[in-house]
C-alpha cells in the first residue's frame, strides 16, 4: 500500500511576493483612473464619513487636555483683569470726587472774590472748622481769631448773602452765630417796600421767623429781605432771606411769616469776615444825606443809609 499524504492545516496561497506585486499594481490602476476619472470622491467621502466617529474619539483626550488649559487660563486672566479694572474704578472714582469738590470750592471762592469788590468795608476770608456739638445751636467755628484783627460783634457773609455774626472770639478762632439760631436777631427790611422788621433764627431747622408783624401786614410770598443798616453791623443791601409762607390766624393778631436764608449756611467751607464800619463812612453817609434835594410834598422818601444804632 502506498503510504497516504498527510493533509497540509493551511491552504497556501500565492506567495507574498507576488501579493506584493499584484496589490500595487493594484493600487497604481486606482490612483491613476482616481486622478483622471475622479471615480472613487463619493466612496472616499463615505469612508471619511464612517471614520470621523473614530477620530473624534482618538481626539477626544487631546481636546479636552485643550479646552481645560485655556478655561483655567482664560479665567485667571480675567481674574487679574477684573481686579485691576475694579482698582483702577476706585481710584479714578476718588479722584472724579476730590475733582469735583475742587470745582465747587473754585467756583465758591470765585464768587468770594467777586463778592469783595462790592464792599467797601475790609473783608477777611475765613474757613469753617467745624460745627457746634449743640444740636440746639446753631453755630460754626472759622480760623480767624484776635490775632487776625477779628473783634465780636462783625458780620460773615458769602457771596448769596448773611451767614451770621462773630459772637466769641479766640486768639486763633472765632465762633459765629448763624441767622437761623434763636439767640440772633437781624434788623431786616423787606425790598419791595422797603418795611423794616427784626429777623430771628427760628432754632429748630433752616429757617428764620418775623414775629410781631400785624395780620394785615404788607408781606408777600417770595419777598426778598434785606439787611436794614440801622444796628450798624450789617452793611445796607445783604441780601438776608426768602419769604416762603404766610399763616394768618383770625384768632391771632399776628400773622406768621416763615422765611429760608439765601446764604449757604450749610453748604461751603469758606465764608468772609467782614471788618465793623468805621466812624468816617457814617459821617460821609450823613454828609450825602445832607447834600440831597429835599424831598417833594406828598412823596415818601426812603432812606438809603440809615442812622447807626450801636453794635451789638
């Protein structure tokens, strides 16, 4: 018997050479018919199409390594920022306030200046350095004492009108009752005719009062009161107060007058001092009131500069 062949477990095909060989002729017929016919653009697509799945999921590590970098970068970068910005908001908004404040005291001042060219009485400018602790009073302090010639008794004015008088003086300080304290009282005249009446500080707000004034007396709202001269620490003109109401009451003979000072009591730092009339400008009032024609009959005359009073 002829002895069986034993059964080869694998089927040997062509060889690798020649795979080799067929493959990439293969590949050069479809690379050149590709080029020339442009046949297999829809297959590469689909194929692109089925494999961009797997590339996302390759990418996937990279991109997200990415994406936290630039979050962690991103959002300590506009940290920083955020901090410098809101920094820089507070000292611009600092510098906006010191600015604006500087403008108001130029402006205040300016109008100071200007104001002392209207007196002829001397005028010292002065700043408030604080305010009285008595809620009950109404009075300021003002860095100009004794030894910058200020004697009790002058007057402090702005340039809108009245702030008070200089009741107490110090060596380097001085204190200065406003217009709206109780204890003060300013002979005053209303300019639209002229009436004279005693101003006092109402005491419990911003106000000043005409008290002792008939019911049917000629006042009306929005009337502007005037200093009247005659206690001869005020000069003649300063504008005083602002009629605001009228009450009048049948059952009083009085009528309640409430009026609101054009000064800036509690608005400015700076006010002025202004020095006590002296004897010679009353002796050349009077002169001038000796020289003007006399008065017509049946015409009321009114007095421009009043005959002086002592101070107070």
């Amino acid at each position: 018997m002829e002895p069986q062949q034993t059964p080869a477990f694998f089927i040997r095909g062509p060889s690798p050479f020649a795979r080799l060989v067929f493959f990439a002729v293969l590949s050069v017929a479809l690379m050149a018919t590709d080029s020339r016919l442009h046949y297999l653009n829809e297959i590469r697509q689909g194929f692109m199409a089925l494999v961009h799945p797997l590339q996302v999921i390759a990418n996937a590590p990279v991109n997200l390594y990415r994406q936290t970098t630039d979050y962690l970068t991103s959002h300590h970068r506009l940290y920083l920022e955020n901090q410098r910005l809101t920094q820089q908001a507070m000292v611009q908004g600092v510098a906006l306030q010191k600015l604006q404040t500087l403008e108001a005291e130029n402006e205040h001042l300016r109008s100071l200046l200007g104001a002392t060219k209207s007196w002829e009485q001397p005028a010292k400018l002065g700043e408030i350095m604080y305010a009285s602790r008595d809620p009950f009073s109404h009075k300021i302090v003002v860095n100009l004492g004794s030894t910058h010639g200020i004697v009790a008794g002058e007057a402090v004015v702005d340039e809108a009108g009245v702030v008070g008088q200089i009741t107490r003086v110090y060596p380097f300080s001085s204190e200065v009752t406003l217009i709206t304290d109780k204890e003060l009282a300013i002979p005053v005249q209303v300019e639209r005719n002229s009436l004279r009446a005693i101003a006092f500080g109402h005491g419990r707000d911003n106000a000043i009062d005409l008290p002792y004034l008939p019911a049917n007396v000629d006042v009306r709202k929005g009337d502007r009161l005037i200093t009247s001269g005659i206690d001869g620490v005020y000069p003649t003109g300063l504008s005083v107060a602002v009629v605001t109401s009228i009450e009048r009451n049948p059952d009083s003979p009085f009528a309640k007058i409430t009026c609101k000072p054009v000064a800036g009591i509690e608005n400015y730092r700076e006010v002025l001092v202004l020095g006590m009339p002296k004897p010679d400008a009353y002796k050349k009032s009077e002169a001038a009131k000796d020289q003007r024609p006399p008065v017509k009959p049946g015409s009321t005359p009114v007095a421009k500069h009043a005959t002086p009073h002592a101070a107070h």
